[in-house]
C-alpha cells in the first residue's frame, strides 16, 4: 500500500455510472505527486492514509464491480516520518 | 486514478478486434507524458480527466472482454491545480 | 495504453509453452527504454503502435492463456508527435 | 518481487474490514522510498524481505478476499548487497 | 515484457508455502535496479532473459496459485544492445 495525504474533494459530475456515487479524493503522496483515491472509510483533509491499487482497489470498496484503480482503506492514527516533505 | 489532459483523437486502422471501435484519446500527465486511453465518457480537446489502470480499465468501458488498460472515467468539473504545467 | 516504436525482433528459443511461437518485438518509448512485446496485429520495424499491460496484455492476444504482460494492440495510423525523441 | 527493509508496525484504527487484523509494516527499498506491506511471514525491524504486487499480493495472504496489493512473503536469509544504501 | 540479466540465487528460507520450492534468482535491468523473479525456464548467472508481471507472472510459472508477480519466462538467444549498461 502507498502512503498519501488527503487534500480534498473531487468533483465528477460527468462520470461512468460504476464509480456509483462514491467520493473521490485528491491525495498527494511524499513527492507532491497527486491522484485521485475513492474513499472506502470516510477521511477528512490533512490525514494520512493507506492506499490500495489494481484488483485489490476494487475489492477493498466492498463492491468489486466499482471501477477504481486506488481507494483509500485505513486512516494511520499518527505518521510522523521525518521525510514527508513539507 | 490519475489525472489527465486530453490532447486529441488517435486513429489506428489496424487494430485488434477486441477494441471495437471504441474512441482512443491521446492525454498528458502534469508531466507532460503522453499515454492513450479508451473513452468511456465523451470528451472533448482540453478536458481535465480522471483515468483508471489495470483491470478496472476494462470494466470502465462497461464490457470487460474490450482491451484497455487505461480509460476515461470522468470528467472533473473544475481543475485549478496550481502545480499542471503551462 | 503505451506508444511504442517497433525495433526488431527478438529470439528467445528457450521459452514457456504458455507464450506458444508468438512473435516477439523490442519496442522503445520516448525516453529510449526499452521492453519486449508481443505482437497480435502484425507490425515492422519502425512502425509507431499501441501497447496493452496487465490482465488487457492477455486478452489482447486473442487466448488469455497466453503469460504475456505487454501487447501490441493497434498501428498508430500517423504519429507526429514532436516530443517523440529522433 | 521487490526487496524491502522492515522498518516498523503502522496502526491504522480506521480500517476497511477486508485488512482484517493482519499486521502491517512500512518497508522501505534501496532507494529509501517507503510502503506498507501485509506481514504474511512473521518479521522484525531491519529484516530484508521479499514482497509481492498486484494479485499476487492478495493471494500471499493465504485470503485473497485481503485487499493488499503489497504482501511480505519470505525473509531473505543474507543480503549483502553493496547497492543497497546504507 | 522486460529485460533483466541473472545474477544469482536468492535464498529464503523462511518464505510463505505459496511460493513452494521454486528457484528464486536475482535480476538487474539495465539501469542496474535489482528485482527478484521466480525462474520457470532454468536459467544461469548472466543470462539475459525476459520477465513477465502481474497476473501473467503467475500464469507463467504453470501454476496459477504460485503467488509470483515476476517470472522469468524466456532466455533471449543473442542481445547485443549498445544501451545495456557494462
């Protein structure tokens, strides 16, 4: 799993109807590098969070058939490594 | 998902079957990168997108024997993103 | 999906059954690197074309049996891309 | 596979169930860039591991309803490799 | 697929059972970046072979449950090319 730091909604209006209704965040991971993560456990900006990808993304939303290549499936309750930038 | 551009249309007469004739976009990453992408949601030059890899790449397309490993799956409303090049 | 330019063939008369006598291709991206593909449309030396990866690589090839994770899939009809490198 | 360095446990209260409560490490590579991977083996800080991607991942857990795209799967008995930093 | 040159064995003795008692080699790339593949052809130190990922690496071995995101699936006949680093 990857290490990334919520930064907030997403907004698809015009989306494929298997993202469903889901949210979507727009994470950053230690290099300021951004992507978006469906969120399966409900994150607020500013947490640092694990991220899953290929088939596994899909499963950990407890709905295989949602299309997502990386979804957020745990919160870490405190992550201080001294070489998150910034 | 990763963030994308969408920069124009790519045509390929020769190709397998399994693509039918579905639409192949050129799109770049912040970067600068080009990969193709099937869309799955109608775009046009200059959309900021949402893409998704691996195997949710086929289900995206809504018929998962199509061949694609990266597909639009959305369009993001507003993309303000102050580190997108140029 | 990736775009590669065809270099040549490649040998590998110790192989896996699973690849059967599949042609094989070196291909190169925009940077130089360069991978080895399987070739299910029929491509020449210097021909820019599509790539699939992960599970899209097998189905690509017509029998998902087949252990390849890299697919040529289409040939770019025109490709004028001024980044390509050359 | 990739070869990792354990480095310590990661607490993640917030979970998806589908981690159940299997352990998770941040592991680091050569490169010092850092992952977190699901503990299948049993190890200890500073052990060098192989670890496992994609669906294999989900599979090493000897579950693959777990959704890790990153599995420890075998301790490496010596490495003395002089690339590795450090 | 990619191109990797054979190293040596990699020994683990404590490793989970999915992984039986297959060969386990150390590859470079030509950049010199280390992976560890699961050998299915027989290779020996300096082979230069190629290297098949995600679910085709565990298809490839002639196994499917073997838990491999890496397999070595072919020993190239002749590579001569200039970029290959030494």
């Amino acid at each position: 799993m990857n290490i990334h730091r919520v930064l907030r909604d997403l907004v698809t209006t015009a989306r494929i109807p298997d993202l469903q209704h889901r949210s979507l965040r727009v994470v950053e991971d230690d290099s300021g590098d951004l992507e978006v993560a469906l969120d399966a456990v409900g994150t607020r900006p500013g947490d640092f969070v694990i991220t899953m990808r290929t088939s596994a993304a899909r499963h950990a939303t407890g709905d295989p058939s949602i299309t997502t290549d990386l979804t957020i499936g745990g919160i870490i309750d405190h992550w201080t490594e001294e070489r998150w930038y910034d």
